[in-house]
C-alpha cells in the first residue's frame, strides 16, 4: 500500500490511500472531539508509544477541524468526557478495530458508533 504523506502539523495528518482519503491524527482530545462530533473512528494505529486515530475526510470533518482550530467548536461535556474515556480504553488495551485481532465496536453512551 503507497501513502501519500501532506505536509501539516506534527499532530494532524491525511493520508492518501487506495480506498478513500484518510485523516490521522495523534492527539487524543481531537480525537475525542471528533467521535463525540459522531463522525465515526475508522482505525487506529499504535506507532511505538504513539497512537493514531484515522478518520474518513469528508466535509463534516472538516467542518469539525475548522471549528476546534478556531476554538469555536461545541459538544456535549459529557459526551466528550466518555469519548475521552473510550480512546484512553484503546490506547492502554490496543483493542483492534480493523485488524485481525478481535474486534470492538466504539461506545458513546449507549450508541455504537461505526468502525468498519
């Protein structure tokens, strides 16, 4: 698989790929954000100690980068806190979500939020 890295900063990152472009990124509370945006978690990669979070690019994401760069984005506070919870979960367990090894589903409440 060929990825096309773009130059952005070191905690956000696309990544071009065969199936669809792919946003990645590092930090935790954006991550959260996101997934308490219900803007489903594709995959997650752990990089040594590092974890990245992918995201499918589409105008709703970037709608929610354009708001939390600007400090004008809005969730529930507690919303955010359990999507918080729950990407701390998989970071310290490393649950996979696309791999081979046994899959979770993500939990907001009690939605499930898509990771296909």
């Amino acid at each position: 698989m060929v990825e096309a890295k773009i130059d952005l900063p070191p905690e956000i990152l696309k990544t071009l790929n065969s199936e669809s472009l792919m946003y990645k990124t590092r930090d935790l509370y954006l991550a959260a954000y996101f997934v308490a945006s219900d803007i489903p978690l594709r995959s997650h990669m752990r990089e040594g100690t590092n974890t990245e979070f992918a995201f499918i690019e589409n105008s709703m994401l970037d709608k929610a980068v354009a708001a939390y760069s600007a400090f004008t984005a809005t969730v529930n506070p507690i919303t955010y806190a359990n999507a918080i919870r729950t990407l701390k979960s998989i970071v310290l367990t490393n649950i996979s979500i696309n791999g081979n090894a046994a899959q979770s589903p993500i939990r907001k409440g009690s939605n499930v939020i898509a990771c296909r």
